[in-house]
C-alpha cells in the first residue's frame, strides 16, 4: 500500500482531519513536520488546510522557505501525486508549482459554507475518478480563496485542461469560477475546497470521497511504479 | 504620588489598602500594591459575587472538577473527559473590538488546555446596540472579525452562539466566549504547584507592557461618559490586549505534548493579573511559595519596571511546573513548536507564620539569589480579597413593573411581526471555521450544535455532545429570578431539539453596577433562580464568570445571565432531524399548550418589547415543560443512535414564540403551512420555554409516544401549499421567506 505524507507547518491546522479522511478510505497517511528534507519514503504528499506560519506576509508566502518544500518540489517533479487543500493551494502557488494566486474573497470576509463544485476535468490524480460535469458538496473555509490569474495563463489553463474543478455558484470572485487547478502533468493539484470535510453524510455530505478515492488510487499507482528496493 | 493616592489610582479602596497593611504587617512597596491591586480587583477576585455564588448546586456524579478551577470538567464516559468554560470580554470589546473578542477567544482557549484538554469549539454570545447605527455596526464587525480572525487561525472551531441586538447594550455591548476541550480522563491536570525545588517555565509570548490593568481599570470599573466607551474612555486602549493566534496554536500543540509526555507537574495560563495571578493562584492552590525572578522574563521592550512585567496582561503565555531533571526535554519540545521557554521561578517551602502555620509566600525577586523587591502570602493574593455582602434593594418600580402585563397589547399586523422575527445570524458565523475536526453533525444556526465526541488524542467513541448558549436579557429585566431559571428551560429545550441530555452548566453573569443595590439585588435573584432551577433538574453548575460594571454613564445593562448549557449522546451515527418539513407532514405542537398561571403570557416576549412594554407575568417555570424535553430528546436520540422515530423535524418554541418557530420551519422547507385555530395573537407569540413544533409522518404514532410520556400534544395542520396561514391572524407568501431571512441581518447593517 502507498505511504502518503501530510506535512505539517507550525499552524496548520487540517493535517488530523486529512490524515483521519485518508485513513478511512484505506489509505495509510503520516504526518510530516516541514522542517524535513527528504520526502523519498512517501508516494504522495498532501499540503493541508490551515495558516502554515499564521499566514503571516500572505498566506503560504513564508510557507514556501519551509525546508520540506524542496523535497515537495523533487517529489512533484518526479510525478508523484501532490494535493494542496486550501492553505496547501495556496502554499503551492507561492511555490511556483501551480500557476496563479489566491487573493482575498470578493465581500472581504472569511466563508465557511458548503458549495457545489462542478468537475471541470479528469485528467488528475483528484478527479481521476468523477466524470466531467459532475456536482460535488463540498465545502469551502477561507478568507483569500479567490483565483486570478493573467488572460496568458488563464488561456493556458483552459486549453491543457487543467482547471478540474469550479463553483457552480461561484462564492469568492475566483477567475473563471475556478475551485481547482492541477499543473500540465496531472499530479499536482490545489483547491481550495476541503474535500476531507464532505466524507460521510452524517457531517453533511459524502462527495470528498470521490476526490480523495482518486487520490489514493493515484498514489498507489505511484507506489507500484517504484523500483523495487530490497530490505537490507 | 502619595501611597494612598497610588492605591487609589491602581483600583483598591482605603479600606482595601488597610487590609494589605494588615496582612503584611507592614506597608506596602508600589511593587506589593500593585500586585494586591489586580489579584483583589473585582474580575479576579468576584469580591462582590462570591457570598453569592456560593448558593449555586456544584455537585453531581459526573463532575469530576467543579468551580474554582481553570475550567470546569465532567466525566463524558469511554474514558473522556470534557472542560467547560465561560468568559466575558465586555469592557476590551467596547474598547477596541477586533482585539477585544480576539483575546477573549485566545484567553478561554488556554483556561481550557490549561486542564489538559484540546480545544474542540467555541461559542459566542454577543449583544449589541440597534444596528442602524455606525458605532454599533463598527462594534459588530469587529468583534465578529476579531472572533474569526483569531478562532480560525488558531484552529478551533466556532460553533455557534447568540447575537442579540437591543437598545440597552448600545454603549456597553457584551461579547461572552464558550469554550469545551476534551481529554483521556487521565491527562487530567491542574494548576498547581508542587515539589519544592521545582522550576516555573514561563512558555510563549514575550511580555510587554499591554493590558497593564487590564483586569483593575479596564474590567472592574464602569464607562464614565454617557455615550459609553467613545470619548471619555479612550485612554484606557493602552489596557487592551493584542492577541497572536499563531503563537496560541504553537502554544497548544506544545503544551499538549508537555502534557501527553508527562513533563510538567502543573501548569496555568497567564490572563487576567498576569504573572502575578498564575505564580500566586498555582502556589497557593499547592500549599507552597514561590520565588519569581522578575529579570528572568523574556520582554517585549526595555526598560520595563518589576510592577509592570508583574501585572502585565500580554497574551499567549502559559506558566508550567518543571521538575529540573525535565528541563532539557522542556526546552527541547518547545523549541521544536518555536515557543519561547525561561525559567522565572522556583517553588519553595512554605514558611511557618507566627502561629507556626506553613504559608506559602511568593516573592519577586532581581535575579535568583538576588534582593527580594516583594513579599507576599500567596494565598493572601490569590484567596484572601475581601468578601463583600453589598447591599441589595428590591427596585421601587418592581411591583409596578409585575402588574403592567402586555396582555392588553393588541394584535397589530401580524405578519409585520412575523417577517421581524426572522432574522438569520449566517452573516456572522459564516465567517468562523465551524468544521475543522470533522466533529460538527449540527453547526450554528439551529437550535443547539452537535458534535461528535473526538479528536487527535482522544479514544475513539460513538458518542456526541452538544453545546447552546443562552439569555433572555427580557426576561430578566422583569424578573431576574424566574427569567434566569426559564432561561435554564430553554437551554434543555434547545439541546433536546438534537437529542442531547443535559450534564453541566456554566454561567456568565453580565450585570451593572455591583455598588446600585438594585444591581446586587438583580445578580442575587439570578443567582437563586439559577439554583433553584438547577435543583430541579438535578443539573451541576461546573464554571462561571461574572463581569459586572457593565454600565455607562450611570445606566446599567440589563441583567443578562448567559448560560452554556453542555448536554450527551450516547449514540451518533446519524445527524437529528432538521426544520425541514414536507409536503404531507403532520405539523404537532409537542408540550404544554397553556402555560401557567396564565395561558399565554407575553410578559418579556420580543412583541412586548417591541412595543416598549417591559413589565408583565412571566410563565412559570413548570415540569410539564421540562418533561417534554425530556420526551423530545428521547426521540430524537433514537435517530442520532440511526434508528426510528416519528419525528421528521423539530425547532423548539424560543423568541418570537410559536408563529417565528413556524415560519422558520416553512422558510427553511420552501412548503407552507394552515393552523386553522391558534387562540388569538398571544398564543402566536408567546414564547413559554420547553415546547416544540414536530413535523411528522406518523402523527398516531408521535401522539400515542407523547401520550405514553404524559406530554401534550396537539395537532396544528398538515405541511402543504404555499403559504404560511396562522387563522385569521396572518398569511404570508412561504416564497422568499428564506431569502428573507437571509439578508435581514446584512440589510440592518447596512452591508
């Protein structure tokens, strides 16, 4: 089975809720402090939602510097799959591992709501397993979840494919209606969405575990993939 | 300055300042007095309350600590424990409220890991002047902002709470915070010193020079001008404290690691009074004494003199007993979270007084083996302020009051009254992460919130809690006694909407001016209908808090006793039903259909004091009430535990009385409904606690369970149609009553 990391920055705050949603769908998640540099022993990384450096500067901007971003680079570059959820998205744009940037909610106030998320796409290790046109319950929890972009890369976006999720009643002013990206390969991700949160009916809906069932597919795709290293 | 004129400016009395005298035998230095001026103020020490408090019923199998404590804890069952606590942050509020309710948030999160608990949620209860007016609308922004700027970022979810607004709190608003923690029954820790020769760590923020005073100047005095906190008072923004959640949440994760690995003997926040209250209330409860090296504290800013890094109010600071062979494995889990750590103290032997009695003394101190610069009994600090039985008058007007009943208030426009009443508060707690820990079943906005029992460290259990805060600050301003115990009603009413038993309360008692009598009479009425109705139902009060002076210019609020009332659920798997009927249910009214002694009494009723009518006969507090809840809880937990039950839909009857819960229910269904024969407009609008509107598919079945318990009830009509029709009284369009709701709170504010 895949080993999936979950980094934890000082002040995240959604690293047990990603480890418990990806525990019970089967998966086997650890957490990871971001002062670590080397990511080799994990098949996927999750980047989860919370203030990671209290979101000091702007979110995700001193997040980046964290020592265990190189090892999320290389793990990235190697194309094992990479999800940021929330403060995680927001983390990986700082980063230049997705395109674009978050900026502060149209209304400027911070939203915690269910939305409805239409799958844009699948080709990604998140919505490997929706179909397009797909309505998902998910929901949002964040003060600067809005997408922009430039017109070059929003173009760029749309003709590879890569926005794979967006509102169906867009709550932030995201571009586009965008809720989630992935980079031209497919296996990074970000949304701003908090799929572990919409896992079972009774928290209100079960349409994360499409998502994260994806996920953890992709990561055991990534874990058969390895060359085989003998125990010494 | 003279000594006498320092006491005075610090906030003690001459006779207070006598007092000191006698307990040191000596006179103070200004280092002494200003630690006896926090430690005796009114906000740490209750001196005008505690005579009082005393009545209240604190014992009950489950308790496992009661008052006195950091926080409150009763035994949850499985092996869990859960912390209760309840604060005010009124005066920093009014003040300056983004940091006022941020603090308040960051200062109940520590009272609650302080026991060893993680912090699964808070609640607010806020109130406010009218709305239509700018410095309300800053006041309700800000706190609002404050509370989730710091509540999200600090990672603990905000699950509900009340927003009132009404004229009396226009120039001394109240922003009280909830807070409940869960832990393995045996982390449990207190705040206690012990081991002579052990070592106090100071853990967390650096301290500075804000919230000097906080607890003395700020908390126990009144606003001078009339116009409440606006001009005259602005100087006392330098008392206000500046809150960083991202030290809290650093300082959470490393004091529940100390804790979970066994490093720490004791520990306490630093609040209120500081340095100060944590060294002196953590000997004191230990029996021991202290030795606190003032040069020893990490600070913010040169220059700082011993009095103010003494009393000083900086936020995110925790004081933790170390054995010396921990110390290393201390600083080293610290500086893993990035929290600061230095050694300030050392515990000591206590000493024996002149009668041979061991006191504990804690003394101040320029280095360790360095001049002692204070000296004081411990427990003198920390216990031993001065009781005070202030008197109590029974206001003149009270009998007046009594007979001026709203009975004869005519009906008016029935529907007008309707659409007033539904105000959806979704504009404010969509602004606070209501969903981390994936515990929230019900978040805020109905009746009460319900959550599953767990968390990272917790074992795991099938069991849930639920949580409602409330007031009825109407109620009381008629009768202090019977509204604070209706309002206990309400509280089991509201849990018993998602199937929960209540097990504890907490109390926070906002009142005015403990030197009017009138107040003292208000806060010593309350406190015995508290009791009293805590008696009846066996219910333990485990925590309080009592923030008096809530008065400007000379006028008081009115009393306003908020209570957070924590109820169980054996089993949770599936989430109770909602306010949502269908087209086809059976609409009941489950519960006392007249209450007593008169049918429908709209004394203290939001109709009433609409039309300027504060006086009147409240209902009386009556176990058929208390039965019903007891009956809707039962079915309602059938369905949380994932079994059957008649009941499809409930919201119990609260303010705006029976047509406001009705017209919810049709709101949040999009289906109407007829009530072909409500008794007249009183009966629409009276708000008796302890009854429900239950939808229902099988209305033999509901009536015959009902009947079995000895409940009433009485069918209203069946859900259907489009329109809400209450007989002759009112008929409104269900269409757009939703979207109604929703935007009555933005619109009054002008968003």
């Amino acid at each position: 089975m895949s080993r999936v990391g979950v980094v934890v920055f000082p002040g995240s705050n959604c690293e047990h809720d990603v480890v418990s949603a990806l525990t019970a769908l089967g998966g086997r998640a650890e957490l990871v402090w971001h002062a670590e540099t080397d990511l080799s022993a994990y098949d996927a990384v999750v980047l989860p939602g919370g203030f990671a450096h209290g979101d000091y500067l702007r979110p995700g901007a001193l997040a980046r510097f964290s020592p265990v971003m190189g090892a999320v680079a290389a793990l990235a570059e190697a194309g094992r799959p990479v999800l940021g959820i929330c403060n995680g998205f927001q983390v990986l744009t700082e980063a230049g591992l997705l395109p674009g940037a978050l900026q502060k909610n149209r209304g400027l106030t911070f939203l915690c709501q269910p939305t409805t998320l239409v799958v844009a796409s699948t080709r990604s290790v998140l919505t490997r397993g929706a179909a397009v046109g797909q309505e998902l319950v998910v929901p949002i929890n964040h003060f600067a979840g809005s997408y922009v972009c430039d017109d070059a890369t929003y173009r760029a976006l749309v003709e590879r494919d890569q926005v794979v999720l967006r509102y169906k009643d867009n709550p932030n002013g995201s571009r586009g209606d965008i809720a989630g990206i992935a980079n031209e390969a497919g296996n990074v991700v970000g949304l701003m969405p908090h799929p572990e949160r919409a896992l079972t009916a009774l928290l209100g809906s079960a349409d994360g575990r499409v998502l994260l069932e994806g996920f953890l597919a992709a990561a055991d795709d990534a874990a058969a993939a390895r060359p085989l290293v003998t125990a010494p | 300055m003279t000594g006498e004129a320092l006491h005075r400016a610090l906030g003690l009395t001459d006779d207070e300042y006598a007092l000191v005298e006698g307990v040191l035998e000596r006179e103070p230095n200004h280092l002494e007095l200003a630690m006896f001026a926090v430690m005796w103020s009114e906000h740490c020490s209750y001196k005008s309350s505690r005579l009082h408090l005393r009545r209240l019923p604190t014992s009950a199998p489950q308790v496992l600590v009661g008052p006195g404590e950091n926080a409150g804890v009763i035994d949850a069952g499985d092996g869990v424990a859960i912390a209760l606590r309840i604060e005010s942050h009124n005066h920093p509020s009014a003040i300056e409220p983004y940091q006022g309710a941020a603090t308040g948030v960051g200062g109940i999160l520590r009272d609650v890991f302080t026991m060893g608990a993680r912090p699964l949620a808070v609640m607010d209860p806020l109130f406010f002047g009218p709305p239509d007016d700018a410095r309300a609308r800053w006041l309700v922004e800000g706190v609002v902002a404050g509370i989730s700027g710091y509540g999200n970022s600090v990672g603990v979810p905000t699950i509900g709470g009340e927003l009132t607004f009404d004229e009396g709190y226009a120039q001394n608003p109240l922003v009280n915070v909830l807070c409940v923690g869960a832990l393995p029954r045996e982390r449990l820790v207190l705040g206690r010193a012990s081991g002579v020769g052990n070592l106090a760590v100071l853990l967390g923020s650096r301290t500075g020079r804000d919230g000097i005073g906080g607890v003395s100047v700020l908390a126990s005095a009144g606003f001078a001008g009339a116009d409440g906190a606006t001009s005259l008072d602005e100087e006392k923004r330098p008392s206000v404290q500046v809150g960083d959640p991202y030290e809290e949440k650093r300082l959470i994760e490393a004091c529940l690691a100390l804790l979970d690995e066994g490093l720490v003997v004791g520990i306490q926040d630093l609040g209120g009074a500081g340095l100060t209250c944590a060294a002196s209330e953590t000997a004191a409860r230990g029996g021991v004494g202290m030795d606190v090296d003032v040069t020893a504290v990490p600070l913010r800013e040169p220059g700082m003199a011993p009095w103010e890094v003494m009393t000083s109010e900086s936020q995110e600071r925790m004081l933790a007993i170390v054995r010396p062979e921990d110390l290393a494995a201390v600083e080293a889990l610290c500086a893993r979270w990035e929290v600061r750590s230095a050694v300030v103290g050392r515990v000591t032997a206590p000493v024996p007084d002149v009668a041979g009695r061991p006191v504990g003394m804690l003394r101040v101190r320029q280095g360790f083996d360095g001049p002692v610069l204070a000296e004081a009994p411990a427990a003198a600090l920390a216990d031993e302020a001065p009781l005070y039985d202030r008197p109590r008058a029974r206001p003149g007007d009270l009998d007046a009051r009594l007979s001026d009943d709203p009975a004869d208030e005519p009906a008016g426009d029935v529907a007008a009254e309707v659409l007033a009443a539904l105000v959806d508060p979704a504009w404010a707690y969509r602004q606070y992460d209501s969903q981390l820990f994936l515990n929230t079943v019900v978040g805020p906005g109905r009746d009460a919130a319900l959550l599953r029992l767990a968390g990272p460290g917790l074992p795991s259990s099938e069991r849930g809690f639920a949580l409602t805060t409330d007031s009825n600050p109407r109620w009381c301003a008629i009768d202090p006694r019977a509204g604070t115990a209706l309002t206990l009603v309400e509280g089991i009413a509201n849990l018993a909407c998602v199937g929960a038993t209540p097990s504890a309360v907490v109390n926070c008692l906002n009142f005015g001016n403990p030197e009017h009598p009138e107040v003292m009479w208000q806060l010593s009425e309350a406190v015995d209908g508290l009791a009293e109705a805590c008696r009846a139902t066996g219910l333990p009060v485990i925590g309080g808090n009592v923030s008096l002076y809530n008065e400007s210019g000379g006028r008081d609020i009115d009393p306003t006793p908020v209570l957070g009332v924590l109820g169980l659920v054996e089993r949770l798997v599936a989430p109770p039903p909602g306010w949502t009927w269908r087209e086809g249910d059976t609409v009941v009214l489950v519960g006392p259909r007249e209450a007593r002694p008169d049918p429908f009494p709209l004394a203290g009723s939001l109709f009433a004091r609409r039309r300027g009518r504060r006086g009147g006969r409240l209902p009386a507090f009556d176990d058929r009430a208390l039965a019903t809840c007891r009956f809707v809880a039962g079915e309602v937990a059938r369905v949380c535990a994932g079994g059957a039950s008649p009941v499809a839909a409930v919201h119990d009857v609260s303010a705006g009385g029976l047509a406001a819960a009705l017209a919810e229910m049709a709101a949040a269904s999009g289906v109407g409904l007829a009530w072909a024969s409500p008794r007249g407009h009183a009966e629409l609008f009276t708000e008796a606690p302890g009854r429900f509107v239950v939808a229902t598919r099988d209305p033999a079945g509901l009536t015959g369970a009902a009947e079995a318990a000895g409940v009433e009830a009485s069918v209203l009509g069946v859900a259907g149609g489009g329109r809400l029709t209450l007989g002759e009284l009112c008929d409104l369009a269900v269409g757009g009553l939703a979207e109604r709701r929703a935007s009555a709170l933005p619109a009054a504010l002008g968003l």
